[in-house]
C-alpha cells in the first residue's frame, strides 16, 4: 500500500521567554534600586530567565534513543499490509511475508547468493548466542570487546559455555572509547567481535583488515547497531547477527542471522559435547541444517506485524536507493555532531578517540559535568521536550549517546545541538 504520511506535529508552547521579554529583563538587571537587596535578587532573577532563553527551534522529532530507534520519517502504522494479521506464520500468506523479508534483507545488503538469512527469536542477543552456543568450541577462540556486549560475549564463553574446559580462550580488550589490537587474533581461530560497540560508539575499522582471507576458523560478528548503516564486507564476516529494531527503526523481539557456507560447514560438522540445546537455539537436525529456518519456516512464532513493519523499513530503504543512501545518511547526522563537537571542545567530545573508529550510528559523548550533573542535563532535554532517551548505557563513563541511525533526520540532529549546550550551561549553573 501507498505509504501514508504522519499527521504534522502540533506545536508544543515554548516554556522560554520571547527575545522582548529577554532584553527587558537585561534591562532590569543593569538598572540599580535604592535597596541593595531587592536590587540583588532582582538582578539574579532577570540574568536566571536570560540563560533560559530558548537558544533555537526544537528538533521536530525528538526519538534519539538507541533501540528500539525512531521510526522512519513519515512512518505510520495504519500503512502496514494487514493481511497477515490474525494468520498463521504457516499459512500461505505468512510463509510468503516471512520469505519476502528475507530475500529482500539479501537483496539490499548486497548479501553473497551462497549465504543463508534467517529470522530468530530474542532480537540481536538471541541471535549472536544461538550462534555461540552451536559453532564455539571447534577451536581455540579470541573474544574482542570494548564495551558492555562484547564484554557480556566474553562473559558468556568462560562463564556458561565454560570453553576454557576444552579450548583456549584469548581475551583482547581495550577500555570505553578505545579498540584493542585486533591485529593480533589469529586466523586459525574462531574469531568473536562487535562491528560496532553501541554503549560505546566505538566501531572497527572500515573493511575489517584484521581478519585474514586465509582463515581457518571462523568470525562471528555482532553488527546489531551497524547493518544498513555501514558496509559489511561479507567476505570476512561468516556469522553475522543483527537486530532491526537498530538502524531500521523496527519492533523489538526479533533477530536476524547470516551464515556462509564456512559457518554451515561447521554446523553439519561439529557437535558440542555435553552441550544441551533449547528449542529455540537448535539450527541442525540430525547433522544437517535446518534450512527451513533460512525459508521462512521459523522457530517459533514470530510477531508478523512486527515482520510487516521490517518489511515497511526494507521498502522506505530501498526508495532511498538502499544501504548507501542509509549509510550517507547516518554520515551526514554524524558529521553535524563533529562539527558541533569541533566548536565547542572544551566542554563536550567524542568517547571515542580516533575519528577513524567512530561510529555514525550510537554517538557517544563526554561531557565536562559530574555523572549527576549528566543525569540532570539528559532530565532538563526531556522535560523540555528537546531529546528523549539520550542518557550513555549503564555500564559506560558518565556520557549522553545519541543516535544518529538512518531513520534520524539531519535536521533535527543539527536542531539539538544548540540545546545540548544550553542544557549544559543551565546544569553547569546551577
């Protein structure tokens, strides 16, 4: 169906005095009085509504948050195909839906024919440990992190897998903001990572170098903040996991799984000992994959409204000329934030260090403020209706992160701007 535009929003009444009421109270407040007290408080109050004053235009919408995401511009929900709702994900219909979302997530990923997409339960999370908990354990494996999900990834694999019983585990770490040397996994073992740290808006270099052509184990790549935001260089990636609640801006609950023929290889190969399975985690059947799952025959039952609304997400893309138009997109959101960050450096910079490791997707920023004086100024944006969910992820430095996926519009990046740096000096003092 044609795509429906969202009612206009209405505009909000702005708390601040008007430029008039500003300058009269600068007025006020270099006028004397006879009382020196009165003349005091008068001179505090009229500076007080002074540093109120709106310093521009709010962003027309004001989702940043980091998943779920926006929607995307002129999204509404009335505009989904319905006929699916109410049938069975085995019906006909719900086969073809299923299927259709998949051979499109191909399509515009640019995804290498001989490689499978399938749809799984439990979002991104559900997604990267079915991968662990089937192919892990074949070989020696290094673990890279920089932030809280890589480190949970880690966690799991000495923790729950208990892999340092059978194999050896390398840990390669680098503190928030930071990359560690990824130069120094080896190929010839299976190889974890995050393309893109969302709670620390750290990425991998573009074109991923560090893994060899030659490899012998396999990479196992969680691209959740990163897929249709940034170019994925399949050649390198065996096992890919992505959530589209992320950059598309869809529903939550769902995951999406990639594997090439080398990651089908060990599935039909390796049978983890002493390894019990869930239902929901089980890609083989008697040694061979489940390829249905890849079909659209999914595990369990998937939400086929939230299907639907991927599918809405996959079409509004592909009408913008596809991942490189969603790419430039969270480039040009990106770039509006460096510039700020740029002019303003003495109070507010990237968490990530080098601009070549930053991502465009969850930019994470420092402030010069206390962790409660953070809190305060991420409160101050959403009480004023400016940024809603804009606090850094709970386990990171005192920082805001803002999401600049594809869905966000340029100009309501550029419009926050002005009021992170109001925000600031109201915080800063008081």
């Amino acid at each position: 169906p044609a795509t429906q535009q969202a009612p206009p929003r209405q505009p909000k009444m702005m708390r601040f005095p008007t430029a008039a009421a500003t300058r009269a109270a600068a007025f006020v407040a270099t006028r004397s009085t006879n009382n020196p007290a009165a003349s005091s408080a008068l001179r505090f109050s009229a500076l007080r509504a002074m540093s109120a004053a709106a310093p521009g235009p709010k962003p027309e919408n004001i989702e940043f948050s980091s998943g779920p995401c926006k929607k995307r511009p002129g999204y509404d929900v009335a505009a989904l195909d319905q006929r699916v709702l109410g049938r069975s994900h085995r019906s006909k219909i719900g086969k073809e839906r299923l299927a259709f979302a998949i051979s499109e997530t191909k399509r515009l990923l640019g995804v290498p024919d001989d490689y499978l997409v399938g749809i799984v339960p439990a979002s991104d999370t559900g997604a990267y440990e079915m991968a662990m908990w089937n192919v892990l354990g074949a070989r020696d494996v290094d673990v890279c992190h920089w932030e809280s999900f890589g480190k949970g990834w880690f966690a799991d694999a000495i923790s729950h897998l208990k892999l340092r019983d059978t194999v050896t585990i390398n840990e390669h770490t680098a503190d928030y903001g930071d990359l560690p040397d990824l130069s120094k996994t080896n190929p010839d073992n299976d190889i974890c990572f995050t393309f893109n740290g969302t709670t620390s808006g750290v990425r991998v270099k573009e074109g991923c170098d560090f893994i060899s052509d030659d490899r012998k184990g396999l990479t196992l790549c969680d691209a959740t903040s990163a897929c249709f935001a940034m170019n994925m260089p399949w050649d390198k990636l065996d096992i890919t996991t992505y959530s589209w609640q992320k950059v598309l801006g869809g529903e939550g609950g769902h995951g999406v799984l990639v594997l090439s023929p080398r990651a089908v290889e060990r599935l039909e190969s390796f049978t983890p000992e002493n390894r019990p399975l869930p239902k929901i985690f089980r890609l083989t059947k008697k040694g061979k994959l489940d390829a249905g799952i890849f079909k659209g025959a999914t595990i369990n039952t998937p939400s086929m409204l939230a299907v639907e609304d991927y599918i809405d997400a996959l079409t509004w893309a592909d009408s913008l000329g596809g991942v490189p138009a969603l790419i430039k997109r969270a480039e040009d959101n990106l770039a509006v934030v460096d510039k700020f960050v740029g002019e303003n450096s003495s109070w507010i910079n990237f968490l990530a260090k080098d601009p070549e490791t930053r991502s465009a997707t969850s930019v994470c920023l420092t402030l010069d403020l206390t962790a409660d004086q953070i809190k305060a100024l991420v409160a101050l944006l959403d009480k004023e209706q400016v940024a809603l969910d804009i606090g850094g992820y709970r386990d990171a430095p005192p920082s805001i992160r803002i999401w600049c996926g594809s869905t966000v519009e340029t100009a309501d990046v550029a419009a926050l701007m002005p009021w992170l740096k109001w925000a600031f000096d109201e915080v800063k003092g008081n």
